[in-house]
C-alpha cells in the first residue's frame, strides 16, 4: 500500500512516522513540550543550547505542518507566541519516553567498555 502525505511517497506507516518525528531536534522539542506543556522560542533556546534559531523555527514548522504541534500567536506588542502539543502529539509520550530510557540503557553499556 503506497501512502501519500505532503508531497511524498511512503510504503508503510512506519515510514510517514519517521518522516513526521525524525530530525535531529524534533524529539527534544517534543520531550520538552511534554515535560512544560507550553513553551516560547526563547524557552526552548534556553533548554536546547546547541541548536541555532534558525534550524529550531524549521523544526516547529514543521511538527506544526505534520500537527503535532499548534503555534498560538497572541495580538500583542511585541508579538506573544506560544507552542503546545496537540492530541496526537500528546500521544508522542510513550515513545519519546521509550527513546529517553533506551538512551540511558545506551549511556550505561557504553560506559562499561
């Protein structure tokens, strides 16, 4: 069965699902989220150090795009914008949790050798 979404081609689920959540700092963003509910830019520049803002605004846009995320703007001067999670990105938790814990399993064998 051949899945089509944004443009692209998939060949199973699996596939669009790393499509969706793979990237280098869409897993953070999301861990964060989880663990705050709802962040600014500057929170989430504060919390993830090494990436610029560039690469982190595309990132948003794109967990944005796949809705995973929802952008809040708020009329306001300077402009007020918020980030959260949506439903489906709620349902993240298990996953990125499972992530989180494989990586320390993955930091104690590691440190073992």
């Amino acid at each position: 069965m051949l899945i089509e979404y944004d443009n692209k081609e998939f060949f199973t689920s699996k596939d669009l699902a790393l499509s969706v959540i793979g990237g280098k700092w869409k897993i953070p963003i999301i861990f964060h989220l989880l663990e705050s509910k709802v962040l600014r830019l500057s929170e989430f520049e504060k919390r993830l150090p090494d990436v610029n803002q560039r690469m982190l605004i595309r990132q948003l846009r794109e967990l944005e795009n796949d809705q995973i995320i929802e952008r809040v703007v708020y009329p306001v001067v300077p402009p007020k914008v918020e980030y959260r999670l949506t439903e489906i990105g709620q349902s993240l938790d298990k996953v990125v949790y499972a992530i989180c814990e494989w990586g320390d399993e993955f930091l104690d064998f590691i440190s073992k050798k």
